[in-house]
C-alpha cells in the first residue's frame, strides 16, 4: 500500500530519496550538506520559524535513530496527535512504511525537529535520515 492511497485531510507529505555522491563530489560535506538538504526540501510560504541555533548547527537536530522512527509512525498515523478525531493511516501500515523507509539507509544519522515545510500549517515534522549514499525525508506538513 503506497502512501498515496492516505492522504492528508489538512495538509500534505514530504517524500524524497536523494543521491548525495553528485553533492559530496563538488565538496559539500556536513553543516552545508545538511543545509543544501533542508533547504530542498523546505518551500515554506511564510517566514521560517525554524533554522539552525544561533550558537549550534543542524546537527543540533540529530537524534537516535529509534527515537526517529518512532516519531515517524506517530506523525504518518496522525488522529489524536495532530488534533484529529480519526487516523490518517492505521498504526500498522505506517509501521510497515516508516520500516520501508529506514531499510533503505545503513547506519544513517537520524534528525527531528527542523520544521521543514510550510509554516501556514500547524505542524511540520518527520524524520531524515542520511547515510553515507543517500539522504531521505519521511515528513507530514499538518494543520489541525
């Protein structure tokens, strides 16, 4: 079952699989990947809430990859989280996806909490996850 056949009732999903080899070749490593990454996938229509701490970086906003996933089935499940009286997807299929997901990474790095997306919703999160091939975003932009 693909993520389509769930959409959003009050928002919409962010869903890439990039290639970073083409990124890493011209020199982008670390802070600037991970700003080339998020600032790709972020098209927000307001001002950004969200950006790097003044005195920190994006890999402030690196958690366990555990803690990630399970944000991620929280997120794509929605209902009560996100103020709904129903689920978007049922908790097993998002498991299923959010699974998917990660088994496409090796030993990724795991970051939360960057508000990507538009910020005339009230919700922006998910998860990326980046490995040393590739770089992925399983997020859900959501208003209440």
């Amino acid at each position: 079952m693909s993520i389509e056949s769930h959409k959003r009732n009050y928002g919409y999903h962010i869903i890439d699989l990039i290639d970073i080899h083409p990124l890493k070749q011209k020199g982008i490593e670390g802070e600037q990947l991970l700003e080339t990454l998020f600032s790709e996938w972020d098209k927000p229509t307001t001002p950004k809430i969200y950006s790097p701490p003044e005195d920190g970086s994006w890999s402030d906003y690196q958690t366990d990859l555990e803690d990630a996933t399970n944000l991620a089935v929280l997120v794509l499940k929605g209902g009560g989280s996100v103020g709904h009286s129903v689920d978007t997807i049922p908790h097993e299929i998002a498991m299923s996806m959010v699974d998917k997901f990660a088994k496409l990474f090796k030993n990724p790095k795991a970051y939360i909490g960057m508000g990507l997306g538009s910020q005339d919703y009230a919700f922006q999160w998910g998860t990326v996850l980046i490995d040393a091939n590739n770089a992925g975003i399983l997020w859900v932009v959501e208003d209440d």
